[in-house]
C-alpha cells in the first residue's frame, strides 16, 4: 500500500524567505503525485501534480516540486513566501491500480511572519 | 458558477439524528468522491462514483451511505449519528477515474454532532 508522509506539521517562514515543504511517499510503482492547498474554511485546490516526463514540475502562485525517485520525495518550494501563501499544504499520492485511490498526507500548516 | 457545492455548509445536530449533505458539480466530471477531514486535519475517502456506479467504498460504517442520482450528484446520507462523526466532510469530482487526474473540492460541510 501507498503512503505519504509530510515533514513538519508546522513550518513558519518569514515573507520574502524559501518555502520548503518536505513530502516523501513509499510506492512499489512510480507514483502520481500531487499538491494541494488548502486556505481556512475552504474545500483543498491543486497547485500542482507529477504524471510523467520532467521531474520538475511548476504550479501556481510561483510555487514548484521536484519529483526525485532516488529518494522517494517531491519537496514544495517557493522561492519568497508572500502573507497570502499561509494555508495548510497536503501531499497527495494516487496508486496506479485498483480503484485509483488518492492517498493524503497528514497536512503542513504554513505560517508567513511579516 | 460554482464548480463543486456542498449544502448545507454548516450542520449541528444531536446524537442518533439522521442527516444529509448534499453535493453537486457543473464541471462535467465523471467520477465524484466523498471524504472526511478530522480535527487533526487529517483527510481520507470514504466514497467514489464513476458515472453512479459506485467504485471505492472504504471501511466506513454502514451508517453512511451514498446516493449518486445521477453523474453530477453526490449525497451523502448519515443514520444514527455519533459524536465521533463530527468533521469535515468534503466532496470532489475529477473529469475521470484514473490516478492522473486531479480533484476538484466543494467547500466542505462542517457536521457538529452533540
């Protein structure tokens, strides 16, 4: 079975620094693998997904990951956190067979200082 | 306009009371899905319809049960409530079934049983 496990329930950056977010997955397959954010009292949006191809992958609000088999991680960053950047993170990954069922890590919360 | 709706957003009830959330898309998705965020944040599936037929049913009880009229709804039908059903409950839709597709998330209905 997949996994997904997020490093750091917590992550407090000052605005203006990188964002590094740290997701790493056990798979026996390659994974599809995906970001998703998640501001308060709203339903989760994508930032970004890794189907196949190039291993680094961009996504909205200037925020990439790179998929890194030898490790079995697809790291979030950002180069310079803006206040509206604070939200909880979620890794995601999708098995390849049976019923395509999208595992969930458990959440980073994000937190920008001024 | 809205891609993913939840009704009702917020619902408070006792202990043993039977409720309904429903849910719809105008995307034009094929394949909805129902999940539940606890208070640790923590999200995962319950339900997932392709064309109302249902294809993931996880270890939920049999409490729940869900209700897909046709492709663009998704309701979901709660007996016998218990304080441990409490959460988030949000629902998705991707144009497909298929590990590469990402979701799209309602707002999310927050069910406070007491």
């Amino acid at each position: 079975a997949q996994s997904v496990t997020q490093l750091g329930s917590h992550v407090s950056v000052s605005e203006g620094a990188l964002v590094l977010l740290r997701c790493n997955y056990s798979s026996s397959v390659p994974p599809y693998l995906f970001w998703y954010v998640q501001y308060p009292n709203q339903g989760l949006q994508l930032l970004l997904k890794y189907t196949t191809g190039a291993t680094l992958v961009k996504g909205i609000n200037g925020f990439e990951a790179e998929f890194k088999k030898s490790e079995t991680s697809f790291h979030l960053t950002k180069p310079s956190a803006h206040m509206s950047d604070a939200a909880e993170y979620f890794c995601a990954v999708t098995e390849r067979t049976g019923g395509f069922k999208t595992i969930f890590g458990a959440g980073t919360r994000l937190f920008v200082k001024a | 306009d809205t891609a993913v709706s939840q009704t009702p957003k917020y619902l408070v009830t006792q202990m043993g009371n039977d409720k309904s959330i429903k849910c719809e898309q105008n995307l034009g998705h094929d394949t909805m899905y129902w999940y539940k965020q606890d208070s640790k944040k923590f999200l995962k599936i319950m339900f997932s319809y392709n064309n109302k037929e249902l294809i993931i049913n996880e270890t939920v009880p049999n409490r729940f049960s869900p209700k897909s009229p046709d492709k663009a709804h998704l309701n979901l039908h709660i007996n016998s409530l218990e304080l441990g059903d409490s959460a988030v409950y949000f629902c998705a839709s991707s144009p497909a079934t298929g590990p590469y597709y990402e979701q799209y998330f309602g707002p999310g209905t927050r069910l406070t049983v007491t």
